[in-house]
C-alpha cells in the first residue's frame, strides 16, 4: 500500500501565471462587481460552451434559486432524487413542493416515461439534472412540459462542456445552471454559473443576482447577492485554458477503467454515447453484491483499506434526508430505481492527474 488516492484533484491555475492577473487587479483596486476579468469570463465561457446568454455567479446552488425566482416558479416541482441535495434544497428555499419521479437505470437520470403520472394542478416546472453529465431525454421532457405549459431547469452542474452533435446539452429547456467547484470538472474555486436564451432573461437575472439593483437607487426585485469577484474570475480564466487537456486526460483514465473492468462479474459503468462529447466528470460503476460476490458498501470500504477514497455518489438519495422523507413522493415503492442504483454505486477516483500506478492501484483492489 502506498500514497493516498483521492476521489477527485482539483484543476489549479499555474501560480505565476494567477500572480500576474492578481497584480492587474490589485493595480485596478477593483475586485468585484462587474470587474473586466469576470465580464471576460462571462464572454470566454459564453463561447467556449456556445451558448448565448451566461451570467456568473458565486456557486453552484444559487444559479438554481435564482432560476425558480426568475421564471417565477411556485407549486410544486418535478425532480430527481439521485442528485446532489443542492437540486432540491433550492426548490426548498423558494417554498416549493419537490415531488420525486423515479429515474431511469440506464442513464441514471429522470425517466421522462414517469414524469406525467407526477403532474398535478399545482405542478409548474420541471427540475431534472443531467447525471454524471449524462444528457437526459430532453426532447421527451420538452414534449411534456410543452404539452402541459411547464417550466424546465436543468441542473447541469456536471455537464460542462457537454455537447450532443456539437450543440450544447446548455442549450435546453428554458435555463441550464453549472456549478464551478472546486470538485467539479471545471473550477473557479467556488462559483457557478446561469444560462438562459435572450438578453431580456440575463438583464433580469443579473438584477437578481446583485440584491435586484437595475440601476444607484432603483431595486427591482428582491434579489440575492451571488456575484463572483475578480480574483476567481482571474482565476476561471486561466483554468479555462487547460480545461480541454484536463478532459482528454479524463478520458484517457476512462479509456483505462472501461478496459480493466469490462471482464468483472458483477461490476457495470457506462459506455460513450456516439455523437456526444463527454466530460468524464465522473466514472460510476455499479456493483450487484450477488455476481461480485461482495456488497457496494464492502468494496467501497476495502477500496478505503487500501488508501483508495472513492465515493457513494449518490447515496443516500435525498428523499431520505430528514427534510424530504415525509413527502409522499419519498417512499420507496415510488422511487425502486434510484433507491436499487444508490446502494450499487461507487464513483472511482478521477481527475486530470490521476497517475497509471492510481490506476492500476484502483483496479487491482477491485480485482481482489
Ligand atoms: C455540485 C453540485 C451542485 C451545487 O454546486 P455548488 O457549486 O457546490 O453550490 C448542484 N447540483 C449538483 C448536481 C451538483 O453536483
């Protein structure tokens, strides 16, 4: 046994290079509100995602209450429980029933064949995520919001860079948001990120993000404060020149996985899906205890035995938090899918530097 392997590195900016921009900002004094560097990350993220209308902010959470407060979402909101609990949490934090919908085990996102059986008067919105940056069937859950005049979210917080035919999966429904953490395939530190599809949309946004400031002394609504300052913006800018490398070097640690484990009784993972480029933000697998011979929980125990910090991700479901547990939508026999997925899953260290050894390390243990 050696070093420690950890889960997920995060993607750091080379020191010299962030020094420099911090001296331009410190030259400036302005270091948050508008600066040059976060209007230029807006303008080189807008364009490297290729989507039209992005505004930054401070997280990843906020971009999603501020969403529901932007389209003026009320009721009750349709929604994954095999997300992280940062998806319903913003529902809960605009007063709206989250109701849980089953999701699908090939993609581990919602199963849009499950969603109009969810829709009830007070239904205004559809929230669903793209899983692991999975895209989900966002024409199936387009037809159904069209058909019943619904709002639809995406929490793409893992699906940066993700495009189905060289066009952005942050293209759909009526806003997409990112989470820019320092987890996450792309990093800021902290910060994160809504895309919507018309000036008019971002302008209300950008009031909303700003306490709803349109102007010295005019506020239009009552907005929050998320705005991302100089000194990460500077930094997301140099990240985001080596953010495609750090992608193919994902790739090459899934290439590497999908080759060892393709033999294993008892352990599956996704394949590529043609015509989509992939982020490899991160590489589940799935475990049934009987063929492996060995529960999720053992493995995942053994790998930590070993120094190997992999993750349950996602479990436990966030149905089963104390907050969401008395919703009807909660109970098990609503959610068999996602409630089977969540004790078979284990997300396997990957990141831009995992090293071959960390690799074959990984492996062997799963071999074991
Ligand atoms: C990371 C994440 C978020 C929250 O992002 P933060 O930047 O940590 O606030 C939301 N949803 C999902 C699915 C995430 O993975």
């Amino acid at each position: 046994m050696s070093g420690k392997i950890t889960v997920t590195s995060p993607l750091l900016p080379n020191l010299d290079e962030f020094y420099e921009m911090l001296k331009e900002i410190w030259n400036s004094k302005w270091i948050t509100n508008n600066g040059d560097f976060h209007n230029q990350l807006e303008r080189e993220l807008a364009s490297y995602l290729k989507v039209p209308y992005l505004s930054l902010f401070t997280n990843g959470t906020l971009p999603l209450i501020t969403a529901l407060q932007a389209l003026r979402v009320t009721g009750e909101v349709i929604t994954t429980p095999y997300s992280f609990v940062a998806t319903t949490h913003s529902l809960w934090w605009n007063g709206i029933k989250p109701v849980f919908v089953d999701i699908d085990p090939h993609t581990c996102n919602i199963d849009p064949a499950k969603i109009e059986a969810a829709i009830t008067s007070r239904t205004t919105a559809i929230m669903p995520v793209h899983c692991y940056g999975r895209p989900c069937d966002t024409k199936s859950i387009q037809d159904i919001a069209d058909k019943y005049g619904l709002k639809v979210i995406y929490d793409a917080a893992h699906a940066f860079g993700v495009e189905i035919n060289g066009k952005s999966i942050l293209d759909e429904g009526d806003m997409s948001t990112l989470s820019f953490h320092a987890t996450k395939v792309y990093n800021t530190i902290e910060g994160g990120a809504l895309i919507c599809h018309d000036e008019k949309t971002k302008q209300r946004i950008d009031y909303l993000k700003n306490f709803g400031f349109a102007g010295e002394t005019t506020v239009v609504a009552p907005g929050i404060n998320s705005k991302m300052d100089e000194i990460r913006a500077a930094y997301g800018l140099l990240n985001l020149r080596q953010v495609d490398a750090a992608i193919e070097a994902r790739h090459n640690v899934a290439v590497k996985y999908r080759e060892a484990l393709s033999g294993i009784d008892g352990i599956t993972f996704f394949d590529d899906i043609q015509g989509v480029r992939h982020n490899y933000s991160y590489f589940p697998i799935f475990v049934d205890a009987e063929k492996y011979g060995m529960s999720r929980d053992e493995l995942y125990f053994k790998m930590r035995e070993y120094n190997i910090y992999s993750r349950r991700y996602f479990y436990p479901l966030i149905s089963t938090f104390s907050t969401y547990r008395g919703l009807e939508s909660s109970s098990e026999s609503n959610l068999p899918v996602a409630t089977r997925i969540a004790n078979q899953v284990i997300c396997l260290p990957m990141h831009h530097a995992l090293s071959d050894e960390d690799i074959q390390r990984t492996i062997e243990v799963i071999k074991l």
